[in-house]
C-alpha cells in the first residue's frame, strides 16, 4: 500500500509558514474582534484551553499569552483530562469560564464532548479550528475561522501555526476589551504577531542547512529529548511530536526543570538533548540545564537567538533571527521542528505516520 503521507511536503510547508502569517494576521484579527464584541466578557476570569496533539501543544504554548497579554487565569488541559477532571462544576465558575476548544480539522469527537459538557455546566465556548462548517465550529457558541489553502496530507506544521496564531489574537483582543491594555497597545500586538513573517523567514534560512546536518544526528540515536518551560514547554512537546511523527523516532518532551530530576538519569549518556532557550523568563535556567547537560556526555542543540552568547559556549545553536516577545516566542521556535524532522526521516529513508502502514 502507497503512504498518502509524501515526506517533501514537510519543507514545503516549512517554508509556507512566514506567508501563512502574512495573509491569516489581519483577516483573523478582524474576526476575532467579531467574535470577543457578540460574546459578553465582562466576567470572563478563566480561560480554559483546550485540544489534543498539535492542538494541546498549541494550547499550552499559548497559556502565557492569556496570563500576560489579556490578564486572566488561563489552564491548558487535554480534552480528556478537562472532560473528566477540569471542567467548572460550580455554576458561578462555570459563568466566568471561557472554554476554547482547538481543532484544525474541526473533528475531534473528545473535543465535540467537552464542549457539549461545557454547554451543559454554563460555560461560554469558542472553537478555534481551519475547517470553516465543521463539526466543532456548529458545536460552539462562536468560532475563530483559520482556513488554510493548498494543504496536503502531512504532519501538522502550517495548522498548528494557525491556531497558534488565533489563540494570541483572541489573547491580545480579551485583553482590550477587559481593559488590561489600550486599543493603541493591540495594534501594537498585533503588529508584532505580524513581523514575525520575516523573522520566520530570515530563521527558516538559517536553520535549513543545520536541520540537514543534525538530521544524521538524530537518526543515529535511539532517542530524543526536547526540553523547555512556559511557552517553550508546548513548543518541546510539538518538535519531539513531529520527530516521531516523520521519522519514527522515539522523542519526549519535557519541563526544563523535570528533566534534571528525571531524564538526566537515564542512557545513553550522549542521547541529544534539544533546549528551546528562547529570550525570557527561563533563559537562565535554560543555560544552567544546557551546561548540566554537556557535562554529563549530551549531545547539546541549543534553539535560542542568533547572537546568544551564553548558550554558544555551550551547544550547538539553532539560530533564531527576530526574536521577540515571549508570549509570541512558538511562532518562532516552531520552525525548525518541521525541517529537523523531515531531514530526519529522509536519513532513515522513512515516510510520515508510517507506522499506521
């Protein structure tokens, strides 16, 4: 049987990423005004977001955005462990809940539970998905429309951007509207989201040349880790999905701080060990576990800026060109995990998914 999966489309749509954000920021910003001015917000406390796979990475990697930028408790759960343990039983907390369900194909059935369970305990709903008329979309109460063009079978990449970036559209308009920033300071986030596109670009070209060298790396190695915190923790758990989505490859993501506790521990001693070490809060620790790591025999990749001084004596850097806030930091990381992978499983001569073959 032929895989419908074709691993060259991967690098294609690596390097549709920086004109996706280009033609999907202003049209979803528009939309998401649409969406926040029919819903009533005023006594929106608690955003609850939630997905599986890409959808739950983009969730987690988002959960910063909603803290900092619209000024609400946000929680990032599987649509399982929310359909069984997180969704609000109190009626008052249900009311000032916001459940924002991720789906790019609009047909995750945990999904379509959770919002039916949503409904029923009094919660407000939002889908955020690519697939205009789906499933999820009629479920919610509204729906952020992040349709995709030209799209062939393959592992998430350009569908996780676009819920990325509906998630810190709605983030940035939530916050507006609760009074957390002025109209003036929107704009200029949203601005930022969309000079990401030549930051994206200008890293795409860079890390090109390196994923084919790292790609040996990888796919002599039994397994990966991926490490990072905050934002970067959501994007960890996505590259080391699209290593074992591409390429087979046993990959794990994990908290910069549980690694130390745990997988510091376990063989073999040159495993590689891949740190997204953007500019922010964790830095520092960031630099600390790179430097633990190195010691203890780890192949060390360091995703970090460019001109990281601090992590260039310490690993080999996967440069990041344009960096810029945090909360907006996966938009960035993102882009080297789809190129790793696939010059991974063209090493080991692999198709995506081809497990399921």
């Amino acid at each position: 049987m032929n895989a419908p999966y074709r691993l060259e489309e991967m690098p294609r749509q690596v390097k549709a990423l920086a004109d996706d954000v280009r033609g999907l920021v202003t049209p979803l910003a528009d939309q998401t005004r649409a969406v926040i001015a029919a819903v009533d917000v005023a006594d929106i406390s608690h955003v609850v977001l939630t997905g599986n796979g890409d959808s739950y990475h983009a969730a987690l990697a988002a959960e910063m955005a909603f803290t900092s930028l619209a000024a609400v408790r946000c929680t990032p759960l599987s649509t399982l462990r929310l359909l069984k343990y997180g969704l609000p039983t109190a009626p008052e907390a249900a009311r000032g809940t916001l459940v924002v369900a991720i789906s790019a194909s609009g047909g995750n059935v945990r999904a379509l539970q959770v919002l039916a369970r949503a409904h029923e305990a009094g919660a407000r709903t939002l889908a955020v998905t690519s697939t205009p008329g789906s499933p999820l979309a009629q479920a919610a109460d509204h729906a952020l429309l992040a349709p995709l063009t030209g799209l062939r079978p393959c592992p998430g990449i350009r569908t996780y951007q676009a819920s990325l970036l509906g998630l810190f559209l709605l983030a940035i308009e939530l916050g507006w509207v609760r009074g957390h920033h002025t109209a003036a300071q929107a704009e200029q986030y949203q601005a930022e989201l969309s000079a990401t596109s030549d930051a994206i670009e200008a890293t795409r070209s860079a890390i090109a040349p390196i994923c084919t060298q790292r790609g040996s790396t990888l796919a002599d190695a039994p397994v990966v880790m991926m490490l990072g915190c905050g934002p970067g923790y959501g994007g960890a758990l996505f590259a080391a999905a699209k290593l074992v989505e591409a390429a087979g490859l046993f990959a794990v993501g994990q908290d910069l701080e549980e690694w130390e506790h745990v997988e510091a521990l376990a063989q073999p001693r040159d495993m590689p060990t891949i740190i997204l070490a953007t500019p922010g809060y964790s830095h520092e620790r960031a630099v600390i576990v790179a430097e633990q790591a190195r010691s203890i025999g780890r192949t060390v990749i360091a995703v970090a800026d460019a001109a990281d001084t601090d992590l260039v004596k310490l690993a080999d850097i996967m440069p990041l060109h344009g960096a810029g806030r945090e909360e907006f930091s996966p938009l960035l990381t993102q882009v080297f995990a789809g190129q790793l992978a696939y010059e991974t499983a063209r090493q080991l001569d692999r198709v995506p998914f081809s497990t399921k073959h």
